[in-house]
C-alpha cells in the first residue's frame, strides 16, 4: 500500500523526510566526514554530543561505514574531473560544499527544502571560522574561502527553480551531485528528474554523479540497515519499492532517458580508511555481512549519451 505522505492538497509531502536528515547527522558525527562532529554538536545543543564508536553494537557500526562510504564514494568520482560549478541535490546535513570551498576555487551550490536550508546556513555561519580545518575542531581563526558558497532552497522536481539555480552558476562544465535522493522517488519522479537533468548536462556539459544506485536484496546487510526504528520510515516512504530491481535495470533506466555511466565507485567500503577498526570484534559472519554490502548499492557518474 502506497503510505506516501501528502499534504492537504494531496501534493507530495517532502518535507516529512526531514527527520531522517537529522539523524544521518548525529549518526555521521562519529566519522571524521568533514564538519560532520561540529555540526552535530551543533545540533544537539544545549545537550552534549558523546560519539564513542567503541561502545557502539555491529548494526550501529554497519549503518555508520554504509554512509561514510556512500559519502566518500561522491568525493572519488569528483576527483576524475575538473569539476568547477557543483550543484549537490537533497544535500541534508551535509557539508561537502563547505569543505570543498575552503580547500578549492569551485562555485559550489548547495540546496535542500526550505526547512532544512534554514537550519543549515545557521550551522555554516557558525561553522566558518573553522572552515580550513574540515572535521574535528579546527583552526578558529580561519582561512579566507579559495571558492564560492551558496547555500539555496529548491525542490529538485521543480523545473523552475532547477534552471534558475543552474543560471546562478558563471560559465562551464556542471557537477551534479544526489547522495540520498532517489530513493524517497517513484518511478516517475526519477524520470522527471532525469529529464531535467539530462536537459541541463546537455546544455552545459558535465556529469550527474549519484550515490543512491540502490537494489532489492533480500540479503543480511538489508536487515542489518534497517532495523525497527527505521522500518516505520522506509516503508511510509517506500523506500525497498523505490529501489532498482537490480543494477542492469538501472543502467537502462538511466540508459532510456538518455545518460549512460561514465565512472563507479563500487559501495564495497574499500574507500574507508578506518575499515580494520570498525570491523574490530566484528565475528566472522559479521565481516560477511560487510562484504555483501557492493551488492546493494554503488555510486555511478553520468553522462547524456553519444
């Protein structure tokens, strides 16, 4: 039964995925993803943000490498091209675009609905001074930015306000970013936002590089990620109905409106440098589990085709 939140209207409720923001925040905090700690200390306040790993159970820490890896997979593809104008989609509580600022000259867009933007502008005018030192603490003394921030509401489905974001860019290349969108998007919703997407590449040039290339698996990691406080969320969200059937149907997926994959970056956690310590203590069907995990999700850069 389709549960997807509506609002009065019986429009799509976006906005009901908020929460889940949140909690991908406090849940990032324990990595060293740039800003991620600060900003979820931040969050927390005037409660103090505890973040001790080593206290943690296996589900906690199997759900912590899928999203650090998910993160980094996007920073893996970018350094393959010369990616000056960045636009990141649905970005939450990430700072990406903050980090990436102060290490590079990017003009770097950053959106989300207008209930999340809200809260981060607030964390990134608190976060700034600290803006050369990235993850932990940090200089408070600060570095002038190398690049340009801007931190906008806008719905990705929302034709207008995509190509008036994308004119906010000076001329070149375009670097599309989704870390976790695609899977809160039915069919349809996918292939609006491939269309506009695809109009927009075509156009500018450039790549779409998307880290929620997820499958239906019924396999251990499955249940592992989702356990009982977020089984309530995936499904008033759909989210296992909103997966790929597998990654070939994806790819003709993407293939059927026009963008075929230049690059991948596997979700196999080979990019976590802390993968040893995360597994520590971790049994033998455990470690298993964690090499399951390539086969429900990868990151995949796009390009229009031909």
């Amino acid at each position: 039964m389709n549960t997807t939140p509506t609002d009065d209207s019986g429009k799509r409720d976006y906005s009901s995925i908020g929460p889940s923001a949140r909690q991908l925040l406090l849940l990032k905090g324990y990595t060293d993803i740039p800003f991620a700690r600060q900003a979820a200390e931040l969050m927390l306040q005037p409660k103090k943000y505890v973040a001790e790993l080593d206290k943690m159970d296996f589900p906690f820490k199997a759900r912590l490498m899928h999203f650090e890896s998910r993160y980094r997979s996007i920073d893996q593809l970018l350094e393959g091209i010369q990616a000056k104008n960045i636009l990141e989609l649905s970005s939450g509580f990430s700072f990406r675009g903050l980090d990436l600022v102060g290490r590079k000259e990017v003009h770097y867009i950053d959106t989300d609905l207008p209930e999340i933007i809200d809260i981060k502008m607030k964390f990134i005018e608190a976060l700034t001074p600290n803006i050369s030192a990235g993850s932990r603490g940090g200089d408070p003394a600060g570095t002038v930015p190398q690049g340009k921030l801007a931190t906008i509401a806008l719905n990705a489905l929302d034709e207008q306000q995509f190509y008036e974001t994308v004119q906010l860019f000076p001329p070149g290349e375009l670097a599309i970013l989704t870390e976790g969108l695609l899977m809160y998007l039915g069919i349809e919703e996918k292939k609006k936002l491939c269309a506009i997407i695809h109009r927009v590449l075509k156009e500018r040039g450039g790549y779409w590089i998307v880290a929620d290339i997820y499958v239906r698996k019924d396999i251990d990691q499955q249940h592992v990620m989702v356990n009982d406080s977020l089984r309530g969320f995936y499904e008033a969200h759909n989210i296992e109905e909103n997966k790929f059937e597998s990654f070939e149907a994806a790819e003709r997926f993407f293939k059927d409106n026009g963008l075929v994959i230049d690059n991948v970056a596997g979700g196999d956690y080979s990019n976590l440098g802390g993968l040893q310590s995360y597994l520590s203590g971790a049994s033998a069907a455990q470690v298993d589990i964690i090499k399951n995990a390539a086969q429900i999700r990868a990151t995949w850069r796009l390009k229009v085709a031909g």
